[in-house]
C-alpha cells in the first residue's frame, strides 16, 4: 500500500512543479521605462512588441527581450584629431541618446552603445578635419549640433535616436595655448586701455557739460536780474510820470526859481537857460516892478537878457551872499 501512496504523491508533486515553470516561463512583468520584443519560433514583428504591465507568453515558444527605452549616455573618452590648419587637438564629450524603435534596436544591431561609440569616434574626426583651429576653439556649439545630426542619421536605422551631444574639452597643443594666453593677455590690456581713455572721455564730457550748465544757469540769472532791474527802472519812470502829471505850472516854476537861485550861488558867469523855462515865468512877470536902490538912490529896474528867440523878459536871479547881482549871459 505504501508503494501506490508513494507514486501518487510523486506524480501531483511532479505535476506542481511543471505548473509552477509554465506559468513562470509564461508570465513576464514589464516596468513603465521598458518595452518588451517577443520572439515566437524565432521570428518577430511590430506587433511582438509589448507595452508595459503584466504579459503572459506561450511557453518554450516565445523568447522575451526587453529594451530600456530611457534616456542614456556614454562618455567617448579624449580622442586626437586634425584641424582643417594641420593642428593636432584632443577632444572628448558625451553623448545623450534613447531608443525609439525597439524592435531596430534588437534585431539591427547587437550592442548598440557601442556601436554608437565607434561611429561618433570617426564622426568627430570628419568634422573636425574640416573646420579650422579658431573655429573649433570658437564654435563649440555648432559643432556639438553637426555632430548631433550626423549621428542621428547614422543610428535612425539602428532604432536610435541621439538627442544631446556635449563638448566637454579642447585641449590645443602647448604652444598654441602659450600664444592664447599672450593673445589673451593683450586683449584684456587694450580693454583696459580702451576703458581707461573711455572713463576720461566721459569724465572730460561731464566736466564740460556741468560747466555749460553752470554759463546757461549764469546767462539765465542775468538776463533775469536785467529784466528785473529794466522792468524796476521801466516802473519808477511810470511812476515819475504820474507824478509829474499831477504838479501844476505854479509849483514847476517854483522849482525853476529854486534852480536860478543855485545858479546864482555858482562862481560861473555864463549860463544856458532854456527857452521854455520863460514860458513858465510868464505867470510872475506882472508881480515883477522897479525897485529903489536903498540908501536913497535912484531907482533900478529888473535887467532882462533876451534870447535869440523872440521871447518874454526874465526877472534877475537872486544876488549871491557877499556879491552883486548875478546877470544872465547870452
């Protein structure tokens, strides 16, 4: 009895067993950043490729290959090239590149980062024969974006795609560093030259041009305080005339008579009237009479003194203190 026991517990342990890698070789997990190439008998095609998630396969029939469809880099390390000028130059970079066809990746090319290498070495060396040692030095970009280009075109057929290439170092030989850091150095001397002369410039214009403000503001104030004083002298006349305007011919002849009477106090002898200071003495000339001399002597009259004009007569100007009387000359 133990015997049949035996078997039978050898055959459900069996039977387990070969359920348990049928569904192992059967069921496959494939993450978010991958894509799955199945292979059936041998053969594939774009629809053998699964997405993501929980894919179950037949048994010894399929052969699974999975892809990481994320975003990678490799480093081609320093390689020595020639510039169009004959100058050797070491340059290294990177190389940013994703699958974006599976199925190429896997069936058209065995390891594709290296093959990415080996095509981006000999890449790199056409470019660069091409161009010139300033432009390499000058350039970096344009020559990370040809380098780009061609390597995509080369890696399309091998489901590639090459999205970023960097240019990490140029490294010149030694005497052509030697004459960019002599070049260098005079450059960065003729700026400080040039900024130097510049702030002199600039210091001379703001000189000038505070000095040129300072005449206008100068020019400006005179002319103003000329137009205060004209506009003063301008209202005292005003004023002067408004005056005068009210004082009668009684009141100006007065003023004449105290005029005559500093003339007489003068040591000249010979004094210019003018003709209409008689025309204001007219109104005094009925109070005017002979007079007698004192002490008993015979009468004098007032001496006149006509101009050459026609005009009325004068009465004497008033004697000096200690002298006789003044006369008019002609």
């Amino acid at each position: 009895m133990e015997f049949p026991v035996l078997a039978t517990i050898a055959a459900v342990a069996f039977v387990v067993v070969v359920v348990l890698v049928i569904v192992y070789l059967s069921i496959r997990v494939v993450q978010q950043y991958e894509k799955m190439v199945v292979f059936r008998l041998g053969k594939t095609n774009e629809s053998m490729v699964r997405d993501p998630g929980l894919r179950f396969l037949v048994p010894v029939i399929d052969r699974p290959v999975k892809v990481d469809v994320r975003e990678q880099f490799i480093e081609v390390p320093s390689q020595t090239t020639i510039t169009r000028d004959n100058a050797p130059i070491n340059v290294d970079f990177l190389i940013y590149w994703r699958i974006s066809d599976p199925l190429k990746s896997v069936v058209n090319v065995v390891n594709f980062p290296g093959a990415l290498q080996g095509v981006a070495t000999t890449t790199l060396r056409a470019v660069i024969g091409d161009i010139l040692l300033d432009e390499v030095l000058s350039k970096r970009e344009q020559i990370n974006e040809v380098l780009r280009v061609k390597l995509d075109e080369v890696t399309e057929r091998w489901g590639g795609k090459v999205t970023t290439v960097e240019i990490r170092e140029i490294t010149p030989p030694r005497d052509v560093q030697d004459a960019m850091n002599r070049q260098l150095t005079a450059e960065r001397t003729r700026r400080a030259v040039v900024t130097e002369s510049e702030g002199s410039r600039q210091a001379a214009i703001n000189v000038a041009e505070g000095q040129k403000q300072a005449e206008i503001l100068k020019a400006e104030g005179d002319r103003q305080a000329a137009i205060l004083r004209a506009e003063g002298f301008s209202e005292a006349l005003t004023r002067i005339f408004h005056a005068a305007t009210d004082v009668d011919q009684k009141t100006m002849s007065l003023q004449y008579l105290e005029t005559l009477k500093a003339l007489g106090a003068s040591p000249a002898t010979k004094f210019v009237i003018p003709f209409e200071f008689t025309r204001l003495l007219e109104p005094f000339l009925d109070y005017v009479k002979p007079t007698t001399e004192p002490g008993g002597g015979a009468p004098r009259s007032v001496g006149t003194t006509t101009p050459a004009s026609t005009s009325p007569t004068l009465p004497p100007s008033p004697p000096s203190s200690g002298s006789g009387p003044a006369s008019t000359g002609g």
